[in-house]
C-alpha cells in the first residue's frame, strides 16, 4: 500500500509528516532518546517485524535523521545514532508525550514525569508563547507569508486568517 507523498505541498507540517508521520519513525527516534543504539534492543523493545525495522532505519539514515557507526566492542555490527536533524525532534516528542498525558493516561496518571537533571523539577510544558511569555492558541496567531510563499501559500494564509480571525484578506 502507498501512501500519499506531501513533498509537493507547500507546507512545512506536510513535508515534515513525509519524513516522520510513520508511527514507527518517531517510536525508533524515541528509542534512540531513551539510549538505544542497536537494531536488536529496537526490535525487542518496539515488538516490530526485522523487515519493517531494517526499511524505517534505512530510511531514517537516507533522510539524516539517524546515523549508522561502527561499534567498538563487536565487529561487524552497527549502531544507530542520532544526527543534529534527528535531535531536534525531542520537542516534538515531548509535545505528542505531554498531550497523550493530558488527553489519553489510563485514569489521568501520566507513566513518567520528565525532570530537569540540573534542577530536580518537573519540566515545563511545551507551548507556544509570544514574546513576552503569553501561551498561545491557533487563534492568537496571524498567519503572514514567509520568504519560501508561493501565490497559493498567500491564498491560504488569507484564507485561514479570515476564517479563523475574522480578518479581510491581506490584513
């Protein structure tokens, strides 16, 4: 089964969800946060067939996400490691992780509390904010095109804008 490619979109979210909106991409790049390296801890721990397992690693390492090295003490064999890219998944992690804690815990209790090593305190929820430090809402933000907009991109941009904030186009 094929799924639709979004790379021809012009949209960020659509092209990110191109190169990890496969649920077993962003499991492996969890593991890969929690300390995993190696193709057998990812099977054991995620229960995914060797197949499936050896296309998403492949995959990962085509788009640099993730990193194949040599490992030290056994010949032959490779781990699997973050790049810079795959790193700056974390808060995309931790944000799916937070609303799944808000929205989906067995009996509203969370499985795991992240802690500040430096500190000991629970760490903050991931929002979006203004400058100032006010949380904000998809309704609290106006859209504005960005240097990669195309006449379509502006289309949308005015489109959600005055459906979502009542504005007149081109505001």
């Amino acid at each position: 089964m094929y799924r639709k490619r979004f790379d021809d979109m012009n949209c960020s979210i659509a092209r990110a969800l191109d190169e990890v909106g496969e649920w077993w991409t962003l499991l492996i790049v969890r593991e890969c946060t929690q300390g995993l390296t190696r193709f057998d801890e990812f099977q054991k721990e995620l229960g995914i067939a060797r197949n499936v397992l050896t296309a998403r690693l492949e995959r990962l390492i085509e788009l640099d996400i993730i990193e194949r090295y040599p490992l030290p003490e056994r010949a032959n064999t490779y781990g699997y490691r973050l790049t810079d890219k795959g790193r700056e998944l974390y808060p995309v992690l931790i944000s799916l992780m937070q609303w799944g804690d808000r929205w989906l815990s067995r009996g509203g209790k969370p499985p795991l509390t992240l802690v500040d090593v430096e500190s000991g305190k629970p760490v903050k929820p991931i929002v979006v904010q203004s400058r100032d430090g006010r949380t904000l809402s998809y309704n609290d933000v106006r859209f504005v095109p960005g240097p990669g907009a195309t006449g379509s991109t502006r289309a949308v941009i005015d489109k959600r804008n005055k459906l979502v904030l009542d504005e007149p186009p081109d505001a």
